[in-house]
C-alpha cells in the first residue's frame, strides 16, 4: 500500500511539475527597452498604488528581460503586477539580486556582492 502511495504521489508531482513548466513556456517573453521605444510597453497605477505594467494596452503577463540602470534583469509578471522571480546582474554576470514577489507584494530579497558573496537577506512577510 505505502508502495502505491508513493508511486502516485511522484506521478502526481511530476505532472504537476510539467503542467507548471508548460504554462511558464507558453508565456511571451519581451524586451523591455525594445517594447518601451516602440510605445507598446507602459506603465499605470495599480489599485494600492503600485506600478502596473501595461503591454500593448492591456496587463502584462509574461517575462521581461533587458537592461534597466545599467544592469541585465529579467522578470515574471501577472496580470501588470510584479510576480514571481526578478533578478539583476552586474556587468561581470555575477547575480546582483533576486526578489520574489506575490501579486505586486515584494516577499523576499537576496543581494549579492560583485564577488558572489550573500550580503543580505530579507524575508518581507515578516517585517
């Protein structure tokens, strides 16, 4: 029985993984600087005042990547909002930081230094 228990439960987390994994593919991914010159990406103001990210008019939802104060970055968004995994590099490809972000709400943050070492790390939930 434990057996069986366990072979379902793999089965089912695999499924789950790759149902995941499919989703997150089939989102567009887009260049911010790019969009942004060509007037396709802008920005408005959420409903608690945080900044919505508008893609040809409507909420974004997908993946944006580009250079952002010097920096390579990349990030998930849903429906406008900050969402999920947003990263920065420095200029040595070293990761700089990484936050984690629910529906607009900052969770967590990492920051590294240039030389890859943590220097701070913060749980926002809690704070």
């Amino acid at each position: 029985m434990k057996r069986i228990f366990f072979s379902f439960a793999i089965y089912f987390f695999s499924l789950t993984l790759f149902a995941q994994t499919q989703i997150e593919t089939d989102l567009p991914r887009i260049d911010m600087m790019e969009m942004m010159q060509a007037d396709r990406l802008t920005f408005g103001q959420g409903e608690n005042n945080e900044i919505l990210w508008i893609f040809d008019n409507e909420p974004f939802t997908g993946f944006v990547y580009g250079e952002q104060r010097g920096s390579r970055i990349e990030g998930e968004f849903r429906n406008g909002l900050e969402h999920g995994s947003h990263k920065e590099w420095y200029d040595n490809n070293q990761i700089k930081n990484h936050r984690i972000y629910e529906d607009g709400v900052k969770v967590s943050t990492r920051e590294w230094d240039k030389e890859g070492n943590l220097i701070k790390e913060l749980n926002h939930i809690d704070e």
